[in-house]
C-alpha cells in the first residue's frame, strides 16, 4: 500500500474543515477514480471461459490503486454452487510485459457469496492487497474461470473503484 504523503494530510484536512461534505472516507469518494467494464454477452455455455481481457490502462503519470467492485448481472441471475461455479477476476499488470495478478475475486460457490440476483449488485468477495497497485500504463483485465461445469455468466457490469497512490 501507499505511503502517507501530504496527499493524506490534504484529504484530512479538507473533511474537517468542510464539514458538510462529510467524514475522510466521502472525500476519498470524492477524488477516487471509477472505472466500468461491460460484458456485452452472455457466455455460449456454461463450461466457456473467458481469457485475461483488458479492459482500462492507467492514463495517469501516477499509480492508482483498486479498491473494491462490484459486479450487475443483466437479465439471468447465477444460481449459486459449491461443485459447479464461475470465478470472476479483476487483475493487475504493470504495462511493461510483466504476467497478470488477481486483485479482485468473486465466485457463485455457496461458500463464498453464491447466488447472483438478477439486476442486483454483488461486492467482490476478495481483495488481495499485493496485486492492488496500476502502475503509470498498466493495465486492469477481466477474467472468467469454470469450475466443474461451469455456470453461464449473463450480460453484466464491473463496477471498480481505485484511488490514486499516496507515494
């Protein structure tokens, strides 16, 4: 994670003296950066998968870092499983030809989240903090793996929250 800068001490600063906009976590909404990744269709069957996809690269002279997302399934829900599941993965690279690792992970296991609801959100059920970091011209990219026979993943929206780098 980043180390405290005067990027913090600004943050602070600003929610305590501008107190209608709330406490520091409304301010880290205020200047986080959003970023979206539309699944245009519905897998073919239930055992496809869907290779490492990129989707965003970081645009900033600066690291960003992801913070947390969720995810809209369009349409047919997921019917949750502990043999036969999807696993949805938000990875990281560095832009420089270095492998993707998983920042963020969510199933259909019934052991970790299970069920998706149709056109309702679902939280990432797992964050691994060392593989968070965008550097300047990495890269996001999304993965879908089966497990067993799989489960059809519907048309659906990534929602991703990062924050810029406090170092």
């Amino acid at each position: 994670m980043p180390a405290a800068t005067n990027l913090g001490n600004a943050k602070s600063a600003l929610a305590a003296s501008v107190t209608q906009l709330g406490s520091k976590a409304t301010i880290d909404q205020a200047v986080g950066i959003d970023v979206q990744y539309n699944k245009a269709a519905a897998d073919g069957m239930a055992s496809t998968a869907t290779a490492d996809t990129l989707f965003w690269v970081n645009p900033y002279d600066f690291p960003v870092y992801v913070q947390s997302g969720y995810a809209v399934g369009l349409g047919t829900g997921i019917t949750g499983d502990n043999t036969d599941y999807v696993t949805i993965t938000i990875k990281t690279n560095d832009g420089a030809g270095g492998a993707t690792a998983i920042a963020l992970t969510l199933t259909s296991q019934l052991t970790d989240g299970g069920t998706w609801t149709s056109n309702q959100s679902k939280a990432f059920t797992a964050v691994t903090k060392a593989n968070t970091a965008v550097p300047a011209g990495g890269g996001l990219w999304f993965n879908i793996a089966k497990t067993g026979a799989g489960k059809v993943v519907p048309i659906s929206t990534y929602c991703l929250k990062l924050f810029k780098a406090e170092s």
